[in-house]
C-alpha cells in the first residue's frame, strides 16, 4: 500500500511555492509509492534522509564502516526498511538520536534488514522487525 500524504503535508512540503523537478520531484514520487526497487542511500554525518520505503544504506564515502544514527524525511506512521549496499562496507544502527532500537543493528549480509517506523509523537524511529 503507498504511503499516504495529506494536502496539509504537502503545503509544508512545498509552503515556499516552489515547484519540484528533476531529483526532488523523483523523491516526491518516492515517497508515495512503496513497490519501488530500493535505493542506495549513503550515510553523510551518521544520516540518511528517506524518500522511499526501502532502501540499501552504503557508507560515507565507501569507507569501511559507518554508523547510522539518524533518518530524517520521516512523517508520523510511516516505515522504511534498510538493508545494506554492500556487505563489505558495513553501517551499523545505532539506538541514538532519532532511532530506537532493542540493540544496535549492522547490515553486513545480503539477507539482513531492519524494518522502522515513525512515532512522531515521541520524535523516534521504532523497530518493528529485523532479520538476521
């Protein structure tokens, strides 16, 4: 099911009158559908910022690790799913800033994920699930 945002959301979105195009337009469209392949995201100061449902989180640069401690573009009820880009360039999650988790998560193999969702409310991203 895709995502849904209200009008009141998208006058936040855009309250500046500006018209999206080219990349922020794609985003946009992103994020209202979740059947999109995923996207590879790069971690940039220990971030990420959503704009779809799934994404592969490769690290800042290609360096060897990174942590991820906070996922911005996130609004109230909605999910993304993380796994990795390249299992030799792990990012580990960590239970900080934004991200509530049970323990700290690395995506280091093909079949590991983790599923999270936003409690505005709380400020925090909630782990649903993970596969190990």
């Amino acid at each position: 099911m895709a995502t849904k945002r209200t009008k009141a959301t998208l006058e936040q979105l855009f309250a500046s009158g500006a018209i999206p195009t080219g990349a922020q337009f794609e985003d946009l469209i992103h994020s209202y559908v979740d059947d999109l392949p995923p996207r590879t995201i790069e971690v940039v100061s220990g971030a990420i910022t959503r704009t779809q449902l799934r994404h592969r989180v490769d690290t800042e640069n290609q360096t060897a690790t990174d942590d991820l401690t906070t996922i911005n573009g996130m609004l109230d009820g909605e999910e993304i799913i993380l796994s990795c880009a390249d299992p030799s360039r792990p990012a580990t999650l960590k239970s900080t800033d934004n991200i509530d988790l049970a323990s700290d998560f690395t995506l280091d193999a093909w079949r590991k994920n983790i599923r999270l969702w936003y409690n505005a409310s709380q400020g925090k991203l909630n782990e649903i699930s993970r596969n190990v």
